[in-house]
C-alpha cells in the first residue's frame, strides 16, 4: 500500500452525455447514486472543444492542451502535403498525457477514447474507439488475454445496431458488462493511484435513441432510462469502494441535443462553386479539382485549398483574407425552412493557439439547435435525415467533482480545465516533463 500520500484519484467519463440529461435523471430517481453525489460535491456546465468530437475533447482533457497545442482536430485529418485521409493515431498526439506527465504515479485508463494504438504506460491502458485490435488497444500487451478472458469489447457494433433495438441493446449491456468486469479486476490486482474508466454506450444510446427518451410514450423509453440506471449502479459500486481521502471526479466530454436535420457542408461548397471534384468516389478528397477553392472535413472542419500546402491547391496567400469573408457571409446567410443554421463561424486564430495551429481548419462551423453538421465529400443532398436523432453540443458537457472546496474549481470550466483540477485537489503532477 502506498504510504507517502494514500489520497487517489479516480476519474469517471460518461461519454457524450449532457449536464442537463444527467441533472434530471438524478432529480426524478434514475441515477440515485449520481443524487447523492450531487450533495456531497461541485456540478457544473462544462465546455467542450471546438469542434465537439470526441477525439478532440478527450485530447484536451488528457492533455489540459487546446487543439492547437496537441495537434488532433478531429477523428479523421489529411496526410501534410497530400489529400490523403488518414484515421486518428495516438502517435499523432503532440502533448503529453497526463501519465506521460508523471511516470511515478501507477495508473490504471479503461476505454479512453482516441488512445489506439495504446502506448507506453506505467500501469495498464485500454484505448476505447476507434481501435480496430484489441492486441494493439491494450498496454501491456500481456493483458490483451484478460481481456479475452473476460469477452471484453471494446466498442457496440454500430451499423449492427442501426438494425434492430434489441440488438442495441444487449450490446450496450454485454459492453458494460465486460467493461465493468475489467474494471474490477484491475481495481483489485494493481495498486494504482489514478483509475480512469469511461463509459462510452452512454453517447451511442443517444446518438440511436435520443427521441425515445424525449418521447416518455415510445416504445423504448424505459429502456432508455434503464441502461442509465445500470449507468448509475456501475457509478454507485466505484463509489462505494473509495475512502473518504480519496478524489472522485466524474465528467463528458461533450454535450447532447436532437437532431432535427443533417447539414451537409460540402454539398454547399459544391453547390456555391467553391468545391469541385472528379466523379470518382473512390479516390477520396484526392478527387478535389484545381478549381476547388475550400472544402470541409468532418465535421464542420472548412480548409483553403492553398498553393503550396495542398497538391492542386488554388488559393494564394493574397486571397485568402476575400475568401474567408465570403465563406463567413455564405454560412452566416445559410437557411433551412427560413432558420439559419449556422450559429458561429470561428477563425482558427480565435479559438487555437500553439504550435500545431499550422494544420488547423481555417474556419470552424458551429451549429444551430437541431443542425447535425456532416462533410460526406460526395453526397450531393444538402439536407438528410437518418437513424441519427441525438448530436453533439459545445455547451453542455458536465464536470462532477467530488469536492466542496469551490475555489479550485472554474465557475465556467473548459475541458482543459480537467487537468489542472486534477492537479490541484489530487495531487496529479501537470508539468511538462
């Protein structure tokens, strides 16, 4: 047991989940634990990353870094130098984390999101999505037999899903099942001084069924409230195995709303002239013309096609400053049904700062209420409805932290404000090594 300062630090994410969500389900008994907790610590609003992706949320709060600092912008980005789409990698991350940070302290992190492929780590770590192998998703790689061992899963099986609720359903459950299982077993098995465990079936329920919990007469209601209940239960059995000394703080790392209609933005650069491309799907953004002035990535990412960043690109230094007004008046003056869609249009040197500003979208696209935000390169539909009824929010994520000592914590935190708290109540070291 360790002797020189026995407090811990435990961390809960329940991804994608909203501070209003979270207030009610507490307040009209589904998250009784969750109640309870709320008397005995600070719960506030907490703001998200912009953009509101996983990827980058998790980054910053891992980091205590903006984008711009830890270099990730999204779940997907282009190759410097080329219209090569590539997938996030942990590797890609330019900041510390904060078991990079202090190499003494033992850890254990279960299911962070945008970790794959697991890194070193004094500790176990078990990335959460995307991560296509479980062998590379895990360090030690040792442990990839416990996980097999316990029939860990690491994400649902999404498209699966879309399918049928009952099959959302029992994978959400044989997910939690496992995680929790894992959890348990590394609780008991290391001595560890940080715990990190996020639940991420909480945001794939409500990106599926978010009109279902609006909707207290749809089939799957209840069930929608049940899987928070288990929400809950796994929360009040982490609880309950903490001494008084020990730090317990619970987060999301963005918010949720409905989705009323999906935006597609590049459909509207297309559309407007500013995209153009070869009518060959296959070959990806590496169909992008010439011509082509500006385009977008996922989700509401909007990048000049410059000379000399981008193979074909256009758009010389001199035009650059005429261009971003006309994009800004053309999202600004956008409409669907008579309502704008576009709240707010931010300038990469606005909201990022740090070394890795270079490869920052040039403009960021942030949402009306209802408005899902989509880059799909070659869909020619500017507005779509699917199986999607929940989105992500800037403005609504939560921070839960175990602790009446309001002084240590932000009246308005950010996710990079995460970290620093950590430091500052837990004794978890933040500087760079």
């Amino acid at each position: 047991m360790m002797t020189e300062n026995p407090r811990r630090t435990v961390v809960i994410g329940l991804d994608g989940v909203p501070y209003g969500l979270l207030d009610k389900l507490s307040d009209c008994g589904v998250m009784s634990n969750f109640k309870d907790l709320k008397e005995e610590g600070t719960f506030r609003v907490m703001r998200s990353t912009v953009p509101e992706v996983s990827a980058v949320s998790w980054s910053s709060i891992i980091t205590g870094k903006n984008p711009g600092e830890h270099g990730v912008y999204g779940f997907t980005d282009l190759l410097r130098g080329f219209y090569v789409l590539s997938f996030h990698s942990s590797k890609n991350l330019k900041a510390p984390t904060f078991w990079q940070m202090d190499k003494t302290c033992k850890y254990v992190v279960i299911n962070l999101p945008a970790t794959y492929p697991a890194g070193e780590i004094n500790g176990v770590l078990v990335s959460g999505f995307v991560s296509p192998d479980i062998e590379e998703a895990v360090y030690p790689r040792e442990y990839a037999k416990t996980l097999y061992d316990l029939n860990y899963q690491i994400d649902i099986d999404i498209e699966r899903s879309k399918l049928s609720n009952r099959i959302l359903f029992k994978q959400l459950y044989k997910t939690l099942d496992a995680r929790m299982k894992l959890a348990l077993h590394l609780w008991d098995d290391m001595d560890w001084k940080v715990f990190m465990l996020v639940f991420t079936g909480t945001d794939r329920l409500e990106h599926l069924l978010w009109h279902a919990y609006e909707d207290k007469r749809h089939e799957y209601h209840e069930d929608f409230l049940e899987y928070f209940k288990a929400i809950d239960n796994a929360i009040g059995t982490i609880n309950s195995r903490l001494s008084e000394e020990d730090l317990l703080v619970i987060l999301s790392d963005h918010g949720m709303e409905r989705t009323e209609i999906n935006v597609n933005i590049n459909a509207l650069l297309r559309q407007e002239g500013y995209l153009l491309t070869e009518d060959n799907p296959k070959k990806g953004y590496n169909s992008i013309k010439r011509e082509t002035k500006a385009f977008a990535l996922d989700p509401s990412r909007i990048y000049l096609n410059k000379k000399g960043k981008y193979p074909r690109g256009s758009v010389d230094m001199d035009e650059e400053e005429d261009l971003i007004q006309e994009l800004k008046e053309l999202f600004y003056d956008f409409r669907w049904k008579g309502k704008r869609v576009i709240r707010r249009v931010y300038r990469k040197e606005e909201i990022y700062k740090g070394r890795c500003v270079d490869q920052a979208p040039d403009l960021v696209l942030i949402p009306e209420k209802g408005f899902n935000l989509r880059a799909r390169l070659f869909s020619k539909e500017l507005f779509e409805v699917d199986e999607i009824t929940g989105k992500h929010t800037l403005d609504d994520a939560f921070l839960y932290v175990k602790s009446l000592d309001d002084e240590k914590i932000p009246e308005n935190p950010s996710v990079e404000d995460v970290l620093p708290i950590l430091w500052s109540l837990g004794g978890l070291r933040v500087e760079t090594p």
